[in-house]
C-alpha cells in the first residue's frame, strides 16, 4: 500500500515537472507576429496591449472609446495600431477585419487574435435578473468572440497562430449568478470546440481562467443589482426578504475588497500563451481561482454548495466589519 501512495505521488510530481519543462521553450521573430487584442481600453486588455508593444509585438489594439485609443497612443511605440471595435456589432466586427487584414504585410502575419473583451453582466437572483441582461452579457461576452473568432480563423489557418480567449474560473464554477456565469460557460464550451477543430492547422487555442482581480468590470456591479431589484415585482422582493440589498452589498464588497491587485499575473498567462511552443490548453490564474472555485467544481454538489455558502457569509461579514 505504501508503495502504491508513493507511485502514485512520484507520477503526479513527474508530470507536474514535465508539464512545466516543455512550457519553456519560445516562438522567435515577436516582430513579424501581429497579435489583435479586443477590449484594450482598460484592464487586462490594456496591461496586455502594453506588455507586447515593449515585447516588440506589432499590436491591433482594439477599443470601444476614443479615450482608451489615445491613452494608449500615447504609451506605446508605432507598433501599435489602435482600432474602434464593439465585439456585439457584426459590421463592426467585418470593418476590424478588413481594416487588419489590409495593414498586414502579408496574409499570414497575424499571429494571434485575443478575445479579451468582455463585461461582468447583472448581479441579482434569478428571478430578478431580466432576460435582456442575458443577452446583453452573451453579446460581449459569447457571441462577440464566437463571430470574432470565426471571422479571423481563416488567417490564423495560414499563420498556424494562435486564439486565446478571456473566459474565468466562473465558467468552472458559478460562484457568481446571472449571466455573467452564463456566458462564461458557454466560452468554455466553445474555446474546446475551437481547440479541436482547429488543431489539425496547426492553431494553439488557449482559455485564460482568472479567479477575482482589481478590474473596472467589479466597479458597476452594485448599480446593477440596485436596477434589477428596483424593477422586480414586490412579491419577488418579499419573498427574498428586506436584508437582499444589504447582503448584496455585503457580497459585492467582498469581491472588490479580496479580489487581488496584482493583475500583471493574467497579462503573464496571456504572453504564456501567445509565445510559448506548447501553451496550455487553460491557464488558471489566482489563489482563489486555484485553491478555492476550481477545487469546487470537482466535488459533489451538495458539498460545493455548502462551503460556497458558508465562504460567502463568512466573506460578507467580515467585509461588512471592516467597511
């Protein structure tokens, strides 16, 4: 028996070894790889636009305002190239591409499309949260990068490049209701399809899966809930009883208090992606991604429920405490 235990953990501690070991060797020529970033006006976009101008990477940075255009205008080399793109609108999805794909030198140039867009949806139950917030989340944050995807794939089949999508620990586990989770979810689910349909040309499709981080995506949050429960029916109200509110807050504050600061840890899992030789499939990114959310997908529901519920009131009260 004891030799079956430490089989068992010298293969575990191999393949651990192993998986890291072959993470390390890297693409060259970073300045005949053109990567098109979506979502660049703030956040994880932006570090990442930024990162891979200093990296030497011809960039397509990709913004919804103007003001995230100039910003990074400003920062950055000749390199980068700032676009105006909304991942929910077709058109302009067809005008980015025709757009990149004339400033290319050559038809296989585009190393890689990063769908990082994306926006943190209605907090609420779901009986408060409306079917229009569903959609509106699955715009930005599924059927964007579904029609992006498509509409890039045929230049990453002649560069064999790379697609790397924003998806969340929450498409592992719905620790957070509503939509949010929703779309998370169904990232997932088509970043695997990508994965197999796209390995026979040679395209590394990888899923970045964050746990809680300082962004502007936790800032409107509470707003949300506030809406949705001011439109909900009294008897729904009722029912969830007078203290939602102050629980959601409770909630909400949790998030913004112990998400950790130190976001430069995605942007890593993005370069991982876009320049190592073999990129991991998913990079799960942040303590609580790895020690907490990700371990509960794994055990039985009855017992994820229980403890998510006890580490939510636990969380919420000591938020509560310290506001």
């Amino acid at each position: 028996m004891v030799w079956i235990v430490v089989i068992l953990i010298a293969t575990v501690v191999a393949y651990l070894v192993l998986d890291r070991l072959i993470r390390l060797p890297k693409v060259s020529n970073f300045a005949n790889k053109f990567v098109l970033i979506t979502g660049c006006d703030s956040g994880f976009g932006r570090e990442l636009a930024i990162r891979l101008d200093k990296m030497g990477f011809p960039v397509f940075a990709a913004c919804l305002g103007q003001e995230g255009r100039r910003s990074l205008e400003e920062n950055c080399s000749s390199r980068l190239v700032t676009l105006s793109l909304n991942v929910a609108d077709t058109r302009s999805i067809q005008e980015a591409f025709k757009f990149v794909q004339q400033s290319l030198p050559n038809e296989k140039s585009l190393w890689a499309v990063v769908n990082n867009a994306g926006v943190g949806g209605t907090i609420g139950t779901m009986e408060m949260i409306p079917l229009e917030s569903y959609i509106s989340t699955c715009g930005i944050n599924l059927f964007g990068p579904i029609e992006i995807s498509r509409t890039f794939a045929p230049l990453l089949r002649k560069s064999q490049g790379r697609l790397v999508f924003m998806t969340s620990v929450m498409g592992r586990y719905p620790a957070t209701p509503g939509p949010y989770s929703v779309s998370k979810f169904g990232i997932e689910a088509f970043g695997d399809v990508c994965r197999h349909d796209l390995s026979a040309f040679g395209i590394k499709v990888s899923m970045i899966e964050p746990g809680y981080f300082k962004t502007n995506i936790l800032s409107p949050l509470l707003d949300g809930a506030k809406e949705a429960y001011a439109k909900t029916e009294q008897e729904v109200r009722e029912a969830y009883g007078k203290d939602y509110l102050d629980q959601t807050a409770a909630g909400v504050g949790a998030m913004q208090v112990y998400a950790s600061p130190d976001t430069h840890k995605v942007v890593d899992a993005y370069v991982s992606a876009l320049t190592s030789v073999y990129p991991r499939p998913r990079y799960v990114v942040g303590t609580d991604a790895k020690l907490v959310y990700l371990p509960l997908a794994f055990l039985p529901e009855w017992i994820g429920d229980t403890l998510l519920a006890s580490l939510k009131k636990r969380l919420s009260a000591k938020t509560t405490q310290i506001q």
